[in-house]
C-alpha cells in the first residue's frame, strides 16, 4: 500500500568515522504512522526502532560541512571538560527546518551516552 505522509522532523544524519566519513539519514514518524509504518519500497531502505540518551546542543543558521564539524568538535571538548561519558565514535547532524528555509533555522548536535 502506497502512502503519502507529511515530512518528518527532526531529520537527522549519522556521522561516523575520522577518514572516509560513513553518514546514515535518518527520519522520524509521528505517533499515527509509528503504530503502522509504511512498508519501504527501496531495499536500501529499513524501519528501525530506538531509544537513546542524547547530549545536544542547539545551532542557529544555515550549516555546511565545516560549520558542521566545528560544532560537533566544540560540543565534544565541552562534554570532556565536564567529564561526561559518551560515544566519540560518531554524532548526528539533525536538522528541524526545509532547506529552502534560510532564516531562524534550528540545528542540533547529538552525542550519544554512554
């Protein structure tokens, strides 16, 4: 059965890895389709479920690449210095805003707890 839902947010990219860097993108659904999700049509696609502890940190305007990594690097010295144990392996890139939209945008920087 083919569905159409609205986008959902956050919208986040996994970011793993010092060399060639591995991202996964992920995105959320709301409550109503999380009790039937629809089924992807691309094998490279799954529907997984998880539940994590996050350290965050919340960004204001519009990101690339570099701003990204100065902003993970930044959160990451500042949850060493107040000794916080958490996965250094990878953080997420999330984003709650279209890319069209240029003004007031809310970005996150995710690290997982250990």
């Amino acid at each position: 059965e083919e569905r159409k839902m609205p986008m959902p947010v956050p919208v986040t990219t996994k970011v793993q890895g010092d060399g060639p860097v591995e991202l996964e993108m992920c995105f959320f659904l709301n409550e109503v389709e999380q009790a039937n999700p629809p089924q992807p049509t691309n094998s490279e696609v799954y529907i997984q479920s998880a539940s994590r502890t996050i350290y965050t940190r919340t960004i204001g305007g519009y990101m690339n690449t570099y701003l990204w990594k100065q902003e993970a690097s930044s959160l990451k010295e500042k949850l060493t210095e107040l000794g916080l144990s958490f996965d250094t392996s990878s953080y997420w890139k999330v984003g709650y805003d279209a890319p069209f939209k240029f003004w007031n945008r809310r970005n996150e920087i995710w690290y997982l707890k250990n």
